[in-house]
C-alpha cells in the first residue's frame, strides 16, 4: 500500500466539512428568490421592465433570468470562499433553503404575483 492510499483511507467523509455543500444549496434558493422577486418587478415597474429587456424578441425575461443567473452565481461564490473549511448548521441552511424555494414557487403563480 503506497503513502497516498494510507493518505486516502485517513481521510473520512465525516471530516470534509459540509460548508461548501451547504452554500450551494443556499445559493440555488436564494437564485430562485432573485427569478421570483425580479419576475414580479418586471412585471409592475415599466423602469424595470425596460431595464430587464436584453434580448427584444424575448423581452424582460432575458433580463430576469440572466440577473438571476448572476445572482445566483455570486451568492454562490461568496457562500463559498465564506464556508469552505467551516461545518454549519446543515438542517437550518436546507430549511432556510427550502423555504425559498416554495416561496419562490409560490410567487411565480399570477394569483399570488398579483397581489403586489
């Protein structure tokens, strides 16, 4: 057995920490609140709607989805370099993650969106 396999067999899943997993699943659902949130704004605010207007034949959903995109990225990043080496609180951050996830949901159907 070489010094890399003993290397292999010292190193457990229970000691990689869980932060970079966990900023992940943070940054999808805080990106599906960013398309929820920008989708809603789009649709209320003329400023906004024209801002959001990258691509014309699509119209402000190319703006929506690529901020969202962008958003989700970054959050990602910063979560990331954050929590790289840390062990955080996994159920809290997939609660909060899921959370935002129905929330987001939620808000992308007209009756709901409407409201606002």
């Amino acid at each position: 057995m070489s010094v890399r396999d003993n290397e292999m067999e010292s190193v457990r899943a229970t000691d990689l920490p869980n932060g970079p997993g966990a900023a992940a699943v943070l940054a999808a659902a805080i990106g599906c609140m960013a398309l929820a949130v920008l989708g809603i704004a789009a649709d209320k605010s003329a400023s906004i709607k024209a801002l959001m207007n990258l691509y014309r034949p699509t119209g402000p959903l190319s703006g929506v989805t690529t901020m969202s995109v962008v958003v989700w990225c970054l959050c990602w990043l910063g979560l990331q370099l954050l929590w790289r080496k840390r062990n955080v609180a996994l159920g809290r951050i997939c609660a909060i993650g899921v959370g935002l996830l129905v929330l987001s949901v939620l808000l992308t159907f007209p009756p709901i969106a409407d409201l606002f």
